[in-house]
C-alpha cells in the first residue's frame, strides 16, 4: 500500500508539467558517494525526467528548478543485488514449489521485490528460480510496463540442472512423478533446447548449476555435475543468442571448468583455490560470493530439518575459513568480486550485511558500496544507464542518515529510495 500512495502521488505530480523545463528537479545532500570512487560535499544532482543531467556542487543547479533537500544525508547509487530469488521464501523450499501455483508465486513475488526496492535495492539479478513457468518475467514485464513500481530486473528463468543435481526433486518416490524447481536437462541437446527454452520465454541470462548444491537433499556440492559436452553446448547456444551464463559452481574443479568455458560469473565459489583465482584474473570472470545466505541459515535456520544439510556445511566452510582466506586473497589480487546475497527469503534489509561482510574480508568501504552498484551494473552490461551517479545514467538513488564510508552497516537503514526520478520512499 505504502508503495502505491508513493507512485501515485509522483504520478499526479507528472501529470502537472506540460513543458521540457517542468521535467527537471534537483536533489542536495550533505554527501555524495557518486559510486565512481569520487566523494562530493555539499552535492547536488540534477535530473531531467529519469536521468541525471548534472552532478557536483549545489552552484549547478538552475534557478526555478524544484530541490528536495535531503540534508545532513549521504546520497549513493541505487544498490544491485546480483543474486537473489524472490519466489524462494521456506526453508522446505522444493516442497513449497510444489504447494504453490505460478500465479501465487507472481503475487507474493512481487511484493518480496517491491519490499527490497523499499531497502534500497533498485536493479535486481535473478539467479533462476522456483518456478515451472516464468512468472519473475511476468513481474519484470508489468514493472516495466508501470502497472507496478519496482525495481529493475534480470535474470534468468530457471537454473538448468542435469538430473539428480541441484535443480532436481531427489527425495521423492522414482513413481512420482513430479516437476522439479530446475529446468532439468541431460546430454548436449537437451542443454541447447534448454537454453532456447530459457530465451524464448524472457531470460536475458542464462543459469547453470554445474555443481552439486548446500541447499537440496541427495547431492554433493563438491561434485562436477555438468559434463564437459554438456556445458560446451550450453555456451555456445548462449553465445549465438548474446546472453552470459551465470555458473553456480562450489567444487574446485567444477569452478574451473566453467571460468575456461567463458561463463560470465562465479555464483558462490566455496570451495575456490589459488589456480582458480589467478583463472578468475585470466578470463576476467566476476566472482558472486553470496556471503549473507550462510549468516541467514545459520541464525534462522539452525535447527530445520530441511536445511539440516546447508547448516551443517555452511558451519563447516566457516569454520575452516579456507573459502574466506580465498575470498580474502581474491580481493587483493583484483578479482572482479560482485555483490550477490543469494537472497532466500531474506527480511528486506537483511541482504545489505553482504556489504559488511566483503569489509570483514578485505575490502576498503568504498570497494564493497562499488561491488554493489559500479561493478554489478558492468557485470550486467548497464554500464551505461546504471551504478554511478553520472551524467546520463538513471536517476537510480538512495540515501542514508550516517556515512558508510566509516559505518558500512548506514546501508541496512537506508531513508530515501528513488527510481528512474521517481521518489519511492522518504523517511525525514
């Protein structure tokens, strides 16, 4: 509701300028973290319409033009999130798929999404998800269309997933049949109509589980699920149709493999080593840790039966800390590391301690706000409209009372919400 009254509001507002001039707006700010590394003072940004047209000090901005004054706030780029699953909300979570319709999904998917816009997560990754169909598109495409405000989406429709792995329902009766939440595909043919399949109905990403999986029953994350067949016919279709593969790959090897095939992305990364970083540096591949998914396991889902499997490994990576001194190492090499939470239900201000917890593993402040805005939007290849507040790009904005520049935890309370120069939330 809060955020229909906001859209309205904005949208009758809209509705009162008949001229170029009416279009433009300003925005001042005690700080401003522009996302390209820069920190401007007493800041100002102007925008026309959705886009920035001008950004520094306050002399900018043109006379007669309408200022919200955010005051003693900081002002940085909107965040992007590069890993989450909005339909995935239960610890049982194959099962839920089953008990849920894709149009219920739709539903309360949205409003998980219009929740993290609220936080502060203006562009969103999907990294497949629990569906038969592909009702995050639907989402995505009513978004876009302004039936619904909420934030920007990509992604995928499904992972793809060879039978008995990480996208298949592997405790159920060999006589039941069943759809399972992956896109379940075998041999070479099967992954090239699979990825058709993906692109046909909306993915503008393509994701493969190449390992086994912490979160499903009856599979082991340090195994090699994808042949090498399999996941060369996977990039070649993705390839001929312009889409980058996202990999899910914990096992050493399986990590590898996917880097040299040309995959865009690491999802996850547990069990990396050294050759796969100096790898990662090699092919200029983005690593996504999704570091807060163990946090939530491990402080909600402790005791679930369900997600017995992922706790216990979870605790067990943790605590012989070879993932985070690889992650540590990665950092200081100059990995491309980008900022994915593996949002699984999360309460919405809750993916933002990802940020905290690249801190803790060696970035600089300003490195880890970057991961989730600056190097996330080339991840995506929207550079150009998204992840620093520059001429030109959208007026995707956020705003905090204190300075995450000295508190990097200002990002899990974030006050003020703009999109495409749309104000979604102001907290004053």
């Amino acid at each position: 509701m809060r955020l229909s009254v906001y859209y309205i509001s904005v949208f009758l507002v809209g509705l009162t300028f008949t001229n170029t001039d009416a279009q433009k707006s300003a925005i001042v700010c005690r700080q401003l973290i522009d996302g390209t590394g820069k920190v401007i003072q007493n800041a100002a940004l102007v925008l026309d319409a959705e886009r920035i047209i001008a950004a520094g000090s306050r002399q900018i901005i043109p006379k007669g033009v309408p200022i919200t004054d955010l005051g003693e706030y900081t002002v940085l780029p909107g965040m992007i999130d590069a890993h989450v699953h909005p339909f995935i909300d239960k610890d049982d979570y194959q099962v839920d798929h089953l008990r849920r319709s894709s149009a219920q999904k739709a539903l309360e998917g949205l409003k998980n999404v219009q929740d993290l816009l609220l936080a502060g997560w203006t562009s969103l990754r999907i990294a497949g998800d629990a569906d038969v169909a592909y009702a995050q598109f639907d989402i995505r495409n009513a978004i876009n269309k302004g039936l619904f405000v909420g934030p920007r989406i990509f992604g995928a429709g499904h992972y793809i997933s060879v039978t008995g792995g990480g996208g298949d329902i592997n405790f159920m009766s060999h006589e039941q049949p069943i759809l399972a939440d992956g896109l379940i595909a075998n041999g070479p043919d099967e992954m090239r109509k699979a990825v058709r399949e993906e692109i046909k109905h909306g993915s503008d990403w393509i994701k493969i589980l190449v390992t086994g999986a912490f979160m499903t029953v009856g599979d082991n994350p340090q195994d090699v699920h994808f042949s090498a067949e399999e996941l060369r016919a996977v990039m070649e279709e993705a390839a001929r149709r312009h889409r980058p593969v996202m990999a899910h790959a914990h096992a050493t090897e399986g990590i590898k493999m996917a880097i040299k095939a040309g995959v865009r992305s690491i999802e996850h990364g547990s069990y990396l080593d050294e050759e796969g970083i100096d790898l990662l540096i090699q092919h200029g591949t983005y690593l996504v840790p999704t570091l807060s998914v163990d946090l939530f396991f491990q402080e909600k889902y402790f005791n679930s039966k369900a997600l017995a499997k992922a706790v216990q490994l979870g605790k067990k990576v943790n605590d012989e800390n070879t993932r985070n001194r690889m992650i540590s190492l990665a950092i200081s090499k100059g990995v491309k590391v980008a900022l994915g939470t593996d949002n699984v239900g999360f309460p919405p201000t809750f993916p933002a301690r990802e940020f905290a917890e690249l801190v803790k593993l060696g970035m600089t402040p300003m490195q880890a706000i970057q991961a989730g805005t600056k190097v996330n939007a080339e991840m995506l290849g929207k550079e150009k409209d998204l992840g620093t507040l520059e001429t030109g790009k959208f007026a995707d904005l956020i705003a905090v009372k204190g300075n995450p520049l000295t508190d990097i935890t200002e990002l899990q309370r974030v006050k003020f919400v703009m999109i495409g120069g749309k104000i979604i939330k102001f907290e004053k």
